[in-house]
C-alpha cells in the first residue's frame, strides 16, 4: 500500500523518529513547553467537533464496518467512490463562527483507516477516492482565515492497516500472519509527522488506545516527537490511555463529570467534554430521529464551564459534505445565545459555589460573577448562599441598562429579577462586585423545621459513558429527566447536627406506576421501591420510600434506578428526610 516515490523519505522519518524518541525522559504534554501554552484553549470554551469519513457513505454512524461486519473488499467500494461534491470549507468556517465556537477538531484518521488528506505513506486517502482532492488543507486555510484553530482526531486503531493488530474476531478476508504491530507504528508515526508539517495544527485529538499500552504503542515517544516539532501543540489525554497527569487535558465522553476533573495531586485539571448533538453516534446517521434540543446544549455548555471544562460539540456531515440541518440549527441558536451571553462563557473560570438553591450555574471573570438562571424563579428572587464580596452592580446580560435590586439577607445576597426571562433557556444574570468572588461554603442540612430537603438542582450527577439524564425545568419546578441509564443518578452530600430518625420521601412525576423500580441508598444502607403513578409526568408527588436512622455527622445520599420501562423510570424532583419518633 506505500508508494514507492516515498520509501526514502520513510527511511529518514523512521530516523528522526527514532531520533526523537531517545532524546528525553518519558513524561506526558502536561509538563512541556511555556507556562500559558494553554491559555488559548482554556479560555476558548466552545469547540466544534466534526466526525466525517467513508463511513459517512453507509449512514450508520463511524463504527459501521465493524457493526455490520462488512467484508475489506466491499468497504474498499465505498472508500472509492467518496466523493463529498457538497464539501465547502467556507460554509464550514463561516457556520463555526457564527455557532460561537472557538476551535473546531475534524477526523483525519478514524478506526476504518481512511484519511482525510492526500497521505505520501498510504493510498487509502481520500486522494485516491473519486473526489481525488485533499480536505484538510482547504479546511485549513478556511478556519485560518476565520480565525479559527483547526486540530485533527487521529486513531490510534486502524481496521485497514495491515500490521495494526488485533483483529476483530470476524476479520477473516484479512489475516494476522506476517503482521507486525510495530510496523504499523512507524507508519502512524509518519502520518502524525505528516499532519504537523503539512497543517500545523493546534491540537491532536487522539482516540482508539485502548487495545494497547503505553508501552507497546510508543506513547511517551510519539509524545515528545510531537512537542519538538511544535511546542504550543495541544495534546489530549488518549494518547496516554487517559491516564491522569498525561496529557493537556481530559476527555470525558458524552458526559459531564459531576465535579470536573483533578489530576493525581487533586488539583482542578484543564478538559474537555466531548459531546454528541444525537443519541446513536458520532458519523452520520442517516436513520437517526433524537436530537438534543438547543435549549439542553445551551444549559450544558453552562454547566461544564461552570465546572471548569470545555463543550467539544459534535456533528457528522452527510457524504456528500453539508451539515445536516438538524445540527445547524442547533448550532445557530447557540450562536445567537452566545452573542449576548458570551461573555460569561469565554475566558470564564468555574464557579464558586458549591451549589446553588435553585436551579442555576455560576461562573467567574474577574470581579464580575456570572449567575445562570436556568429556571425562573416562581417568587422572583435568586439567592446567592455565602457571597461575602460586596455587589456594586447587577444586571441582565440581555438588558444591561436596567439595574436590578440587590439586598443582603445575613450571609446571603439576594437579588430581585424581572417578571420574565429574558432567554427562554438560561438567562445570565451579571453582577459587579468589590472585588474578585469570595463565598463561605454553605453545607445542606435541616431547615429549621427539622426537615432535610434535597432538591436535584443541588445534586451532582453521577455518570460515565452515554449518559441520558439531564435537568429541566417544567413550568415551577425542576427535575431529573430522561432517566433511562442506571449508571446516571443525582448524589448529595448533607450534614446532621444530632442523631435522629427519619421518614424518607421522594417526590417525582411517572405515569407507569409499580413497574419501574428505584433505591434510596443512604451511607450504603438501601431502600428499594417501586414507582407510583402521579398526576402526570409533568407535576411530582410525594410518595414514602422507608425509614432512616442517622447519627450526627456528614451523609450521602443517592437515587439509583433499577429498572426502567418504555425508556423511563422517573422525572425526579427531591429527596425529603422527614423527621420522626424512633
């Protein structure tokens, strides 16, 4: 599969790579290079994610060949006759833009082994397809003009390569004898060379390590190889199997860490989510019917930068190279959101409290705090449990001619908002304070009478990999919705301040009473329960789950589901300890 015209320059790469590779100690990105190398990303917030390949041709998302088993012959038909006539870079960049975002990353290796620029090192390009063009130097140029920082995806795995191993049990028209694993490194090695020299990217985005370790795939040595070629090159955490402490930053994969992320020494460490628009996939769907709706993408770009981190947001254009309209218009509404509220996003840090009363986010820029209203409050008032700085100012992001009345209740300040959003997804409150935010953290605990409230908005979410649930506001109340994955469950951390019994109540909406199934796990004691039937899914009742004995003390509380039906099992509000005689 390698051209003849470049086997010396293979030769002299495999050289300097060998080169590079013993020329320093093993260590990860994180610790190379000048101090504000990152400042770029960290302040940029909002990136495009664009997974786009042959793949795209099937319209059964990236991981087509392998999900369908199709034979090396047939893909190869498909790789052929890509050919994107749609493809217009401009319209790309123009659409980056006027989304908000600040970078945008595209696939130019994904697990099928095709690349997306005209390779010296291989014939399995999309120079030797139909369109018989590069993309990724247009691309370039485009976003360069945009202003844009262009980095690249590269996988590490590759199903076409005949020395990449292992092979997928269903292989059989391409055999692992003569193959050879190290072989197939030096070709990797030589592309990433490749892509460096001939781009210059911003970021590499690597994914599909986890068939092999460090070790065995060169990690720390294409590492540093990359960072003498370019030292601000931005690096994420897959190249070192997302171990923490290598890497620039870490990638949680549709999903939200509930904390952010820390590194080995439990410092905050710079990441990024990366997140699907849809629900099945990355590439293309052409059978595809759930979208997240622009006012969840909104709301959960808020929250990972108020936590810290950045929305690495994804689309999969079509095979003939435009952005289906579905992700476009999504796109669109988040631009339009960002150009009045942008700048609590971009150059932002993470929020100061560690929870709000109500269901809202918070982030930091200077001496400005901004506040998230993600629910209008019913009686008008946002309370800022804590906040000891003085406010100046406060106004609406949306009208900043209008001041809004600010009072201090004890410990808190409060601050009195308009009859009516000013976005219907989240409207940002901007208050001018003395001086950079200080808040005294405010623990959960008993009212004063007695009772112990825990509402989800002051939950964290617990999650991996797929997560489905997600907080939204119905009319007067918000609730934990799209429950449907029993790895997704809220968590709460409140304190006691004497030994007491209680009733434990749980207050959700569900229509299919009896069949779901649920836990209230307290400090590892739990409390199975069944569903009940409530007015509708859309107004919660209260319904008894058992009886608690605490001691005095710090507790966590969690609500697992157990069983689901018809993709549902509640639409969670709170948890109430009720208390009661022994």
């Amino acid at each position: 599969m390698i051209r003849t015209r470049v086997l010396a320059a293979l030769v002299l790469g495999l050289l300097a790579l060998s080169a590079a590779g013993a020329a320093a100690p093993a260590r990860g990105p994180a610790q190379a290079g000048a101090p504000d190398r990152l400042q770029w990303f960290r302040e940029a917030k909002f990136g495009l994610f664009i997974h786009w390949g042959v793949y795209a041709m099937i319209g059964r998302e990236e991981w087509a060949r392998q999900l369908l088993q199709i034979p090396l012959a047939e893909y190869q038909r498909y790789a052929d006759e890509f050919d994107p006539a749609g493809f217009d870079p401009d319209e790309w960049a123009a659409l980056a833009r006027e989304a908000g975002v600040r970078y945008v990353i595209i696939t130019s290796k994904h697990h099928d082994g095709f690349a997306l620029f005209d390779s010296a090192f291989t014939d399995y390009d999309v120079g030797h397809a139909k369109y018989g063009r590069d993309i990724l130097g247009p691309l370039a140029a485009s976003m360069r003009k945009a202003g844009l920082p262009l980095g690249f995806y590269y996988s590490i795995m590759d199903w076409h390569h005949p020395d990449y191993l292992p092979r997928r049990d269903w292989e059989k028209d391409r055999p692992a004898a003569g193959a050879d694993f190290g072989r197939y490194l030096d070709y990797a090695q030589n592309q990433l060379r490749e892509l460096v020299t001939k781009y210059d990217p911003a970021v590499l985005w690597f994914d599909g390590e986890w068939e092999h370790s460090n070790e065995e795939q060169r990690a720390f040595a294409i590492g540093r190889m990359l960072l003498e070629m370019k030292p601000s090159l931005l690096i994420n955490d897959r190249l070192w199997r997302r171990e923490p402490g290598y890497g620039d930053f870490g990638t949680p994969e549709n999903f939200v860490p509930a904390t952010g992320l820390r590194g080995p020494d439990g410092q905050p460490r710079l990441w990024e989510a990366c997140v699907t628009m849809n629900w099945n996939g990355w590439g293309y769907n052409r059978a595809e019917t759930e979208f997240h709706s622009a006012g969840q993408l909104i709301r959960q770009l808020v929250e990972i930068v108020s936590k810290g981190g950045n929305l690495l947001l994804n689309v999969g254009p079509g095979p003939d190279g435009r952005i289906q309209e579905e992700f476009t218009a999504r796109l669109r509404r988040i631009g339009e959101w960002l150009r009045t509220n942008g700048e609590a996003i971009y150059g932002t840090t993470a929020s100061v409290f560690e929870r709000l009363p109500f269901f809202g986010r918070a982030t930091v820029k200077g001496e400005t705090l901004y506040i998230h209203v993600m629910g209008w409050p019913n009686d008008g008032t946002i309370v800022l449990p804590g906040l000891k700085t003085g406010v100046r100012r406060a106004c609406l992001l949306a009208d900043r001619s209008k001041a809004l009345k600010v009072r201090r209740d004890g410990a808190n300040v409060v601050v009195s908002l308009p009859a009516r959003a000013a976005d219907p997804d989240v409207t940002v409150v901007a208050l001018e304070l003395d001086g950079p935010p200080v808040v005294e953290p405010r623990p959960l605990g008993a009212g004063a009478d007695g009772r112990i409230e825990l509402p989800v908005y002051a939950a964290d979410l617990q999650s991996v990999m797929g997560q489905r649930a997600y907080l939204d506001h119905f009319y007067r109340t918000t609730m934990l919705t799209n429950w449907q994955n029993v790895n997704d469950y809220p968590e709460w951390k409140f304190e006691t301040s004497k030994p007491g019994t209680y009733e434990v109540l749980a207050s959700y909406a569900s229509m299919w009473g009896g069949q779901a199934s649920y836990e209230v796990e307290i400090d590892g004691r739990k409390l199975a329960a069944k569903t009940e039937s409530s007015p509708s899914v859309y107004f919660p009742a209260t319904f008894r789950v058992g009886r608690a004995i605490l001691p005095a003390g710090e507790h966590t509380l969690r609500v697992r589901i157990t069983a689901v039906v018809n993709n549902h099992a509640m639409n969670l509000e709170k948890v109430v300890l009720v208390p009661s005689a022994p």
